[in-house]
C-alpha cells in the first residue's frame, strides 16, 4: 500500500516537472544537459549500491585492515563505527553498533556514537544521495564545497571522539574470497565518481555508471522509494527557476531561510525531501548555501519523524531519553561552531 501511495506521489512529480519545462525554458536546460542526465543515472545506480554483497564487503574488509593501524583504541573503535556507518544501505547506523563492544554501563553511549557518528555521510561521502543532489541543485561542484563541509564533519567526529568505547572488538566480513579485481572495481567506482563531481564531468560520472552496471553482483531495480527520490529532485530542478523567480531574496527572507533550512529537516525528517525542498524554493549565494547545509542537517537529525535513532536504541537495547541528550548537545555543538566558523571564513 504505501510503495503505490509512493508511486501515485512520483507520478504527480513527473506531471508538474513536465509542466514546469512547459512554461520555463530555465527549467527545461536545468534539466536536459549532460552533467544532470548523467547524476540521474548515478543516483538511481547508487541507490541500487545497497543491494551489492562486493561493495559492502570491499569497504569492510578495508575498514578492517585499516584499523589495524590505528593504535589508539577509542580512535579505532570512532574510525569502524563511522565506517561502517558510511555504507550506503538504509539504517546504517545499526551497522555502526556492530563496531562497539558489549558493555552494559556504556549502552547509551555507544547508541548515541553508533547514531552521530553514521551521519557524517551527508557532508562528505561522494555516494551521498543528499550532497549530490545538493550540488545538482545550487550547481557548485564537489571541489568548491568540500573544504566546508568537512569543518561540521570534524567536529562530529570530534566530539563523538568522547563517547568512543576503549573495549576491542573484532568485524567480520560476509564474503571470504574477493579478489583483486574486485577491489580495483571498488577503487574505480569511487576515483572516477569523485573525479566528476570535483570537476563537474558528465563523462567520469557515466564511466562510473559504467563500472556500476557491468560489474554489478545484483540486480537493478527501480523501486518505489527510487523512483520517488529521482522524481522529487526533477521536480525541484524543473521548478527552481520559477520558485527563484517569485521569491525574491531581500533582506527578511535571509533572515529566515536559515530557520526555514532547520524546520524543513525537522519537520519532513527526509535528507533528500529537506534538500529538494530547501535549495530549490529559496535563492541561496554561495555563503548562505553552505550555512544552511548544517542547519537542514541539524533539524533532520533531531526530527522525532526519523526511524534510524529509533531502531539504533532497539539495536542496542537502551533509553530513548539518555540517546537523545547527547544527540542534542552533540548536534547542536557541530551546527553553532560550523555557522561561527563559516562566519569568519566565507
């Protein structure tokens, strides 16, 4: 029932995007040129990452090997739960709870570091579905943002730093035999993604869909959940140029789109709904755009509308009330000091 309310939904998208390319020759060139084709085909590709067992196990078994040479533990114990946190599968940080040991005393820590420290993704990973649908929508590339959205990223991770265990524990891998050329398609994937979208090249993305398709281990499918998502951001590509148009940027509505960036990832507690509805309504400058990435972020992450904390708690089997303390502080830290910074140096 709710995959066909989700594909009525898509459907309407698609009505309104067509008529948008009718009325504004804006919208129709936002949308038919290469580099935003090519992201299509990426974005549905990506989404269908979370059913490959050789992506998964590739970045375990690298996030294995490469704890090994993390001495410090609590370091170690931060650097698997973020790992693991950053596979492109839904609920990912009930995969990050995999990364810490089991010590009664410690459970709403470790379910607060297994939550905050899955969520680092949306500012940084090159396959986060949000961040390149935020490129795709204010039309900067991955290069210009990157040094920016790493400083909320680094103080995510510090502050979850504190809540890290200083108990070992051992991941093991699904899959026992891949090869070296299974680890060279894993390594291609993210060179050439992360070539296109430093330099907004249509054609290192399509080679990524190339490596993507040929050398799967599953099989693709355009689900209802995919289907929404693509057709969500066409239509906020498709009605951008009109919104922009009609809601002229002054003074008042600067001093609100930053509250508006926070109430829409409160309120929707969707990354890609909040993102599609934020930069496609309002006429960010580059300054603004980056101040309110953290902000959409924020309210997303502290949205009661959200399934992952609560299914983190399940996973570990403690308080709601105590998880959620540190999320707040922790969330509320790394958005005021990213803004303050972003102040001085944008």
């Amino acid at each position: 029932m709710l995959d066909k309310i989700k594909i009525i939904i898509s459907s309407i998208f698609i009505i309104f995007t067509i008529a948008a390319i009718c009325v504004s020759d804006k919208s129709w060139e936002k949308i038919i040129n290469p580099f935003t084709l090519a992201t299509f085909g990426l974005l549905f590709c990506l989404a269908n990452l979370r059913y490959s067992e050789k992506f998964k196990c590739c970045l375990l078994t690298i996030l294995q090997r490469g704890s090994k040479f993390i001495k410090n533990i609590k370091l170690q114990n931060l650097f698997l739960a973020a790992g693991l946190g950053s596979i492109p599968v839904k609920n990912r940080a009930i995969l990050a709870v995999a990364a810490l040991p089991r010590v009664e005393s410690k459970r709403n820590e470790y379910s607060a570091l297994a939550f905050l420290a899955s969520h680092f993704y949306y500012f940084v990973a090159p396959y986060s579905p949000a961040l390149i649908s935020f490129l795709l929508l204010t039309g900067y590339s991955m290069s210009a943002v990157l040094p920016y959205l790493a400083i909320p990223t680094i103080i995510l991770l510090i502050c979850s730093y504190k809540l890290a265990p200083k108990e070992t524990v051992d991941i093991k891998t699904t899959r026992e035999k891949l090869n070296f050329g299974d680890f060279a398609w894993f390594a291609s994937i993210f060179a050439t993604l992360i070539i296109g979208l430093f330099f907004k090249s249509a054609i290192c993305l399509l080679a990524t869909i190339i490596l993507l398709i040929i050398f799967r281990d599953y099989k693709l499918q355009l689900d209802a959940d995919i289907f929404l998502t693509l057709s969500m951001l066409a239509l906020a590509l498709a009605v951008s140029p009109i919104l922009k148009e009609i809601i002229k940027t002054n003074a008042l509505i600067f001093g609100s789109i930053y509250l508006a960036a926070f109430g829409i990832g409160f309120l929707t507690g969707s990354s890609k709904t909040s993102v599609s509805i934020i930069y496609s309504v309002f006429d960010y400058n580059f300054k603004s755009a980056i101040i309110a990435y953290p902000l959409w972020w924020a309210g997303y992450m502290l949205s009661p509308l959200r399934a992952c904390p609560l299914l983190t708690i399940a996973a570990v089997g403690e308080d709601n009330i105590a998880m959620r303390k540190y999320s707040v502080i922790i969330v509320g830290i790394t958005t005021i000091i990213s803004i303050m910074i972003y102040s001085f140096i944008i």
